[in-house]
C-alpha cells in the first residue's frame, strides 16, 4: 500500500521517536499524579458558634497558606475543600479570638468561638481604641445583637436598661419626643444635665433644629436631638461613666459620655442586609375617669341637678387611635485589599396614637475606609450621615392654664355631652373656657422638618507600626422649619373672635444650627521595655457652634381657606411678630493627652489631661484643665492565682478624675443687649469676667470578674461624684423683676451623687440546641445638695387653680428638686374639706423625685432555630407629682367636667367646693418594673441560592408595667422648668404611652 504523507511532516529517526514517547510516559504519569492529588482532596463542613451556641453568621475559614476560604452561613454553617488531612484552618470573626485547628480525618468540624469581651477586645475609648483588658475606668460597650428591638426613634431608645448606673426615660409617649438620660445621678441645676454623644469621633453638641414656637396653646414638649441617626446603622454604643473614662473630654463630659460607632463594611464580595417591619399600636395604660352612668350616679350623690346631657362619650377614645408604622432599612457593604465601604438608607414611617400626629424619618449614610501606597500606611476614612424627618404635633403642652391643651380637654370632658351639634358639626361652647378635644384637634395644625448633614473625613499616616497621625474634619449642620396655626373657630382666649379681632394664630419658624470640629492626633503603642506597653494619644481639637433662626406670628386671619402660615399678609400689621436670634458664636479650643503603662498585662496605670479654652467664659478664667488617674490590678493574671481554675477573671480598678460643663447659653459672660425697636437697646445679660467652668470631681472602685469557666461574670462600682462651682443666672433684686437682666454666676454650693452599681450575667444553659442567658444591673444611688446659700425654686405647676405655684426647690441639705408642698392629712369627715399640717401655711419637705434604685433586666433562651429574649427596666424610691389629678380631675369639675373615679371611691364624701391646691396628696410613689421590649425571633437561615440568613421575628414594647402610680405611665418626665433651672418627676397630661406589636424579617442577598 502507498500512502503520501503531508509536506510539513516527517520521519524521525528511531531515537527521537523513543525521546518522544518517554515524554508522553512521564507526561501521563504526571497527570495522573494531580488527578490523584485532586480526587485526594477533602471537603470538610461543620458550624460556628459563639459561647452562648448561638450561630455566627458571616465567620471567616480560610485554609492556612492558601487562598481558599469561605464564610458561614445564616445559622453557622460552612462547607470548604481542603488539599490534605494536615491542612489547617484558621477561623475568625469580628470581636472574637481567632482560632487555628488541624483536619486530621475529620470531614465535620465544629467550632466555638470565645469572644474577646473578656480577652483582648478593642473597644474605643476616645480619640483612640484600646484594649478592653487595659481599661482602668468604668466603661460599658453594648452591642448591636444585645439593643432593645423594635420602631425606635432615636439611639439612646437601644440601651434603656443595659447599663448599670444609666437611666433613660422616654420624657413621653410622643413619636420622636424628647428624653431624659442621667449617667451616675442628676446634678444639672441648669442646662439639660444630658451626657457627651460622639459619632464615629465626631462630638455633638446635644441641641436640636427643631424651632420651638408652637400654635399659640402653650409649650409644646421637645424633640429628640439623636432623632437624625438610624438606629439600625448602630453597630455598638460604649457609656463612659467615671471621669478616669470620661477626662479625656475635658469640659463637655460631667454628665458621662456615650460613644456611638456605626456599622462598617467589611472585605469581600457585596452584600445586601434588608429588614423591614410593620406593626400597630394602642395606648398601654388609662387613666381611671367616670364613664357616662358614672358621672350620672356621681350627679345624684351630690345632688347636682344639672350636668347630665343625656348621652355616654369617651372623649379619651375620641382623640386617640389605632396607629400603624412600618420601617425599612436597606445596607450595602463590601470591599477588597483593605478597602471596605457601606451605604445604607432608611425610612420609618410612626403614626402617633394620638390623632393627626405623626414622625416620618427619611435616611442615607455612607462610609468608607481606604488604604493607600504599596505600603498601605495612607489611609482615609469618610463618613456621612444624612437625614430628614417630619413631625405632625398634637396640641398637646406642657405649661397649658385651666382652659387645658388636648389631653385635659379630653380626660376633663362631660361624658354625657355629645362632641356634636345635632346638624353633625362640632359643639363649640362659646363664652365657655370648655373645649371640645375634637374642635382642638380639628383647629390645629403643627408641622415640623428637620434636615440634618453629619460629614467628616479623617485622613491618616503610619509613620511606623506602632506611631499613627491621624486628622479628623467635620462639619454637623441642621435646619428646622415649623409651620403652626390654630384657626379662629376654637373657643380659646386669644384665639376666637372678639369684637373687630378676626381671630386665628399662625407662626413661621427657624432655626439653623452649625458645628465645626478639627482634630488632630498622634497616636503611640509599643512595648517600650520588656513588658511595659504604652498605649498614649496627644491631641489638639478645635470646635466652633453655630445658632440662628427667626420666628413670625400673626394673628386675626378669620375664615380664610388657605393655611394661615402661608398667609400672614392677610393680617393686620399690626397684629404681626418677626424676630429673629443669631447667639454668639461659640468657639472651644483643646489640648489633650493620655497614656496607659500595662506592665506584664498585669499594672496598669492610666493618666489623662485636657486643657479647654471657651469664649463662653469670663476673660480671667478661659481655660479649664481637667485631669485623671486610674489603676487596675489583674489579680487573675499572679502566679499564685494559676491554678485557681474556678476564677478566669478579677481585676480591681480604682480612678480619681474631674470633668467639667459649659452647658449654658452663648455669650453668658458678655454685656449682652437686644434691639427691641421704640424701647432701644435694652440689657439681657451683665459680664462677668470672673465666671469660670463648673467642675465634676469623680472617684471610682471598681472590680471585674468571672467565674466557672465565665458562666458567671460582672462587675461591681462605688462612685462619688461632686459638683462645685454651679453655673447659674442671678438678676440684680430679689424678688427678681419681670424681664430683668440676668447675670451667670458661679455658686458655693455642691451637689453630690454617690452609690453602687452591680452587673451580673449568667450563662445557665450553654448546649448545642438550646441556652439560656440571664442578665441585670442595679444601681443604688443617693443624692444630696450641700453648702449652698439660699433657696432656687423650680417645678411651675399648671392648670386651674395653680397659677403661679412652684413645687421643687434646689436647697442645702436636700436632694436635687426636693418636692415641698403642704403636707396633706386627708379629708375632714365634716366638712369634707382637705386638712393640712399647720393649716397649709407651712410647707415641708415630701417628695423626692430621684429614684434610689434604678435596675434592668435582660434574658435570652434559644431552643434550635426559635429564640425569645425580653428586657425589663425599673426605678424605685422616687416620687412623681401628678398635676394632672391635681387641675385637671379635681372633684370641683363635678357638673361641668370629668372627675378621677377614685374621688368617689372614698369613705368620706369630698365637698365639691374644696379649694384646688397643690400637696402631698398628689405625690405618689414613682417605683415600676416595666417589660419594655420582648421579640420572638425564628432563624428560618438561606432560602436557595440568593436570600441568606432569613430570619422572621415578633416584637413587642411596652408589654406592661407594675406600678401603683394612677398616671398613664410612671416613666415620665415633662418639663417643668423655672427661668432655665430644670425640675424632675412632674407629670402633666403628657403624650400617652403606647403599647406596639411588630412583625419583622431581616436578610442578606
């Protein structure tokens, strides 16, 4: 047979075709080889825990060496292939030790995690983070996974009860009102005593843009300042306590500090976190007035032949609703090479129970962390809040005469007279001071906005591993506008028409607020001798506020259809108003320095310095200088407690320090006048050049520690905090004349909060399937005022009757707002009058409105993939002046208004002309436990390919309370203030609390 081969082949010789075909051999033997290599390769799968068995989703496995790795799932789980049994893998997790294990033969690892809350966390401390173990102060971090749950309006709503020495109140039930929060006590007699918020680095100034101008009813209760951060893009809030913690903030810090670090990005691939939730709310508690049949058995019991209108009415029913909300919270995040960011945006959406108010809360934030240069030394962090929220306020007051605002008006309304007119238009009594609730709600329109920017960029170097500089630039600007109006049909004095007065009262609102920080840090830490670690920041920081707006009224607008606020010229000129406010400029210089020796993780000594310098204050005394110092003694870590196994933590701490305020108004040490038009330059403050900062001096005792393996852990603290040189405004005579001019003054008195603080956690039950963790703290604390000279008055009282009463005084030897009344010794039997010690003609001390214990209490029992956890928060010892059963439901309202069921349940029978006065009988005791928040939560875990970590939950707030207080809510706190000086534990007609269900998921794609 011939055959042809191509031109481009060839015979080889015998030689060369032997080579090749050795090379194919080894070829194929070597292929053979890696096949096998690879068929040899395992896949190992197993779960990550926490040291309560809880799942960590999002935990890194990474076979070490290599660049394999992977990240569990919504309930812990990972699967990876690895190339031999000797292979290791390592595994990690933000705020967690990380932890290096062999295979073996093992194709099912399981892997518990121990977190670093006890070990080597960092935790940031101010200007600078540092490990938890080298904390020599009384610091407490809470983490996202352990906040309160559920619609919350504001970051300060996540830790109610969490904090051992910390109590929050809600000062009401209004969406987006304002709150009281005291670390260690209460020791303002002027300012808002509110503790130091820092956002990622960037220090607030605690007032809010919210103008305060109302509808021409009264004072209408504040807003949340905190309102313009999504607590959902919270990752962890740390509370400074003692002034070891809190020095290094020098004169902004004697109220405590709350550092607020939001959640960051994290390397690989993007992922998107959404949750939503939708629930409904009612009101929680009642106050007990007459029904319909009530009022008329109450009738025919005194003998009153009028008041009964023929109908039953629950006027309380009336203004208030079933009220829906829903929130949405939507977080990109990702990253690679060291470059992370995250993008978030939010939109809560909060009907208020009362009718016609509302919160809406729009948000975005972004931030980014990015590394430079081959080397990577460069970095740059940017951060950026944005926000706007809309308010729709009830007329609702907090300083409302006898005519009442919406809740008085509706508790106080006869329940035998219809809301109507038999045509179906609203009853209005003119020429009578009652108000129909309905035609106040209907007459009132209140509107708010606020917009806020927070924004800061934070360049940095490593000049070497151990020595970092660091800038930080921030700009917070917020601008509020508020519209309100009351139209002219309301029977309201100054509202309704009146001969050629038209009637009607509209007022425009502004306000703008601007904050300015530039900081600079040089950061160290190094072992500086075999041993000693210094951890030291030095810094210089400069800040600059900003505060101006103006307000326009008018009244006599008449029936006009357009909204009065968009028609102030058709008013009289003269019955119109335009001021405006422009506060010095404020402006705060600082120096500041801090360094921790830790000898052999067992000595550590802390000291702190910080210089301020403050235009607010008097030219002779411009700079503050607050320093500190703190020790702790790891006893766990000596030779001799080695083999004390049952003990993992005791460390003892102790901490001398003082912290300062300059928490009053701008330009207090000026010789300040105001153009008031015909009248010329008229004085409203005097200088003082000798005024100076008000002090905290703070000492603590503190030890941390852990038992059996830390299934038992916490903490106990003595505090003694003193505050000297009171900031307070003095006009020239006593008794002090209307409009006089005020001068700032430092006063010899002292007020003294000193107590305990005990926190206890409890690991029960610690199983695959199924924990139980228990968690409390208490604080019992005193407070008293001493040395001081002379008598501040405070705590106004409200409503008919009580004009011009005054409740709570600031004196020697008392505690802060000492309640001093007449002291109330029931009815007399014959004329049914009240009886009083001395006739009422000398008023005592009685009433305490700090509470001696404040508590919190947190559980969370977990049984596979269902978990339920509740929090629970009291307050005992202190007192609560109802002025709203005082004014409001008196029995003298018997034939015209409701009265308090309780006046008929009494064995002597109260004369309807009994005077309405202010005493003891009205102070009540403030003590409550109240299940705050509970939420069933299901981790249903991935759904196919692209929805992972589902989870399905159940929340509710404000479940119940246990108390004997015959208010809506003993957790309560409306201002009461006289001339700046602030008051405590008055309760008036405030916004009612609401009991809300939410149903809620949460997912990452």
């Amino acid at each position: 047979m011939n055959m042809t081969l191509p031109s481009n082949w060839s015979v080889l010789p015998i030689k060369q075709k032997l080579f090749s075909l050795e090379k194919l051999i080894v070829l194929s033997f070597f292929m053979l080889f890696l096949s096998t290599a690879a068929f040899a390769q395992t896949v190992v799968k197993g779960v990550i825990l926490d040291s309560d068995k809880l799942p960590l989703v999002g935990a890194t496995v990474q076979v070490v060496g290599t660049s394999t790795k992977t990240q569990s799932d919504a309930e812990g789980k990972y699967q990876i292939t690895v190339p031999s049994a000797t292979s290791k893998l390592l595994v990690s997790f933000v705020g967690f030790e990380s932890q290096t294990v062999t295979v073996g033969n093992q194709t099912i690892v399981n892997i518990t995690l121990t977190s670093l809350n006890n070990l080597d966390a960092v935790v940031v401390v101010g200007y600078a983070s540092v490990r938890k173990s080298d904390l020599t102060g009384a610091a407490t971090t809470v983490s996202a996974k352990d906040f309160n749950k559920g619609p919350l309006n504001a970051p300060d709503q996540l830790i109610q009860g969490k904090v051992a020495g910390v109590q929050m109140i809600n000062n009401s039930g209004q969406p987006g009102g304002a709150s009281t929060v005291r670390i260690r006590g209460n020791s303002a007699i002027t300012g808002t005593g509110q503790p130091l918020y820092v956002v990622d680095g960037v220090a607030l100034d605690g007032r809010s843009a919210r103008p305060s101008a109302s509808a021409g009813i009264g004072t209408a209760p504040d807003g949340n300042p905190l309102n313009f951060i999504n607590p959902a893009d919270i990752e962890s809030m740390e509370i400074l306590k003692d002034a070891s913690a809190t020095a290094i903030y020098g004169s902004r810090a004697a109220y405590g500090v709350v550092l607020i670090t939001t959640k960051r990005g994290k390397s690989g691939d993007p992922k998107i976190d959404i949750s939503a939730s939708a629930g409904v709310s009612n009101i929680a508690r009642r106050i007990d007035v007459l029904s319909g049949d009530e009022y008329r058995a109450a009738l025919k019991k005194y003998n009153i032949t009028s008041g009964d209108f023929g109908t039953s009415v629950d006027a309380l029913d009336e203004v208030l609703r079933t009220a829906y909300n829903q929130n949405y919270s939507v977080g990109i995040s990702g990253g690679a090479n060291g470059n992370t960011f995250r993008a978030s945006l939010g939109y809560q959406d909060q009907q208020g129970i009362v009718k016609t108010t509302d919160f809406k809360k729009y948000s975005a934030g972004f931030n980014g962390n990015f590394k430079f240069l081959e080397s990577k030394k460069l970095g740059l962090d940017v951060n950026m809040i944005s926000n706007q929220y809309l308010e729709s306020i009830a007329p609702i007051t907090t300083d409302a005469g006898f005519t009442g605002s919406l809740i008085s008006q509706a508790l106080s309304w006869n329940p035998t007279q219809s809301f109507y007119n038999p045509d179906g238009s609203l009853f209005i009594d003119y020429g009578s001071t009652t108000i129909n609730p309905l035609a106040a709600l209907a007459a009132n329109s209140d509107k708010s906005k606020v917009s806020t920017i927070l924004g800061s960029v934070s360049p940095y170097y490593k000049i070497a591993p151990w020595l970092e500089y660091r800038m930080l630039a921030s700009v917070n600007y917020s601008t509020g506008i508020r519209r309100a109006s009351t139209r002219s049909f309301l029977n309201l004095q100054g509202i309704q028409p009146s001969g050629t007065f038209l009637g009607g009262y509209g007022s425009y609102s502004n306000t703008e607020l601007v904050t300015q920080q530039f900081t600079n840090t040089l950061n160290f830490n190094k072992e500086i001798v075999s041993k000693l670690n210094l951890n030291a920041v030095i810094g210089y920081e400069y800040s600059s506020f900003v505060n101006k707006g103006a307000v326009s009224t008018a009244t006599g607008f008449g029936d006009i259809q357009s909204d009065y606020t968009d028609a102030f010229e058709a008013t009289l000129k003269a019955n119109r108003t335009f001021v405006t406010n422009n506060d010095p400029t404020t402006e705060l210089q600082s120096y500041f320095a801090r360094a921790i020796f830790n000898y052999d993780s067992k000595y550590i000594l802390t000291a702190t310095f910080r210089a301020d310098g403050s235009t607010k204050f008097g030219t002779n005394n411009k700079y503050g200088y607050f320093p500190s110092f703190a020790a702790a003694w790891d006893i766990k870590k000596e030779n001799f407690m080695a083999n004390t196994e049952w003990i993992n933590q005791l460390k003892f701490r102790a901490g001398y320090g003082k912290t300062g305020n300059q928490d009053f108004p701008s330009g207090s040490a000026q010789q300040r006048f105001v153009n008031r038009g015909i009248d010329g330059l008229v004085g409203i403050n005097n200088k003082n050049d000798d005024l100076k900062w008000q002090e905290d001096k703070q000492s603590n005792i503190g030890v941390d520690f852990g038992f059996l393996n830390n299934k038992i852990s916490g903490s106990i603290d003595y505090f003694n905090k003193v505050t000297s040189d009171l900031l307070f405004p003095q006009t020239a005579f006593t008794p002090a004349a209307p409009n006089g001019v005020v001068t700032w003054y430092n006063l010899s008195g002292e007020v003294q909060n000193k107590g305990v603080e005990l926190s206890l956690n409890a690991n029960i039950i610690e199983k695959d399937n199924v924990s139980w963790n228990l968690g409390g703290n208490a604080t019992f604390i005193k407070n008293n005022v001493k040395n001081l000279t002379g008598l501040i008055r405070t705590g106004s009282l409200n409503g008919q009757g009580l004009s011009g009463v005054n409740l709570e005084v600031i004196q020697n030897g008392l505690p802060l707002f000492a309640m001093v009344t007449r002291e109330y010794n029931g009815l007399d039997a014959t004329t049914g009058f009240s009886n009083y010690t001395d006739e009422g003609f000398t008023k005592y001390y009685l009433g305490n409105p700090n509470p001696k214990v404040i508590m919190g209490i947190s559980t969370n029992f977990r049984c596979k993939k269902l978990s339920f956890t509740a929090n629970l928060n009291g307050s005992f010892g202190q007192s609560i002046y109802n002025n709203t059963a005082n004014s409001v439901l008196a029995i003298s309202n018997l034939g015209n208004r409701n009265v308090s069921s309780a006046l008929l349940n009494s064995s002597i029978q109260e004369s309807t002309a009994n005077p309405i006065a202010a005493s003891s009988r009205y102070i009540e005791k403030g003590d409550y436990l109240k299940l705050a928040n509970a939420t069933i939560n299901y981790n249903i875990g991935n759904v196919g390919k692209a929805i992972k970590s589902l989870n399905i939950y159940v929340n509710g707030q404000n479940l119940f309370v246990i108390t004997n207080y015959t208010g809506f809510d003993p957790e309560v706190n409306v201002n009461k203030s006289i001339n700046g000086v602030p008051s405590a534990g008055i309760d008036y007609t405030a916004y009612p609390t609401a009991r809300t269900f939410n149903f809620g998921v949460n997912f990452s794609l």
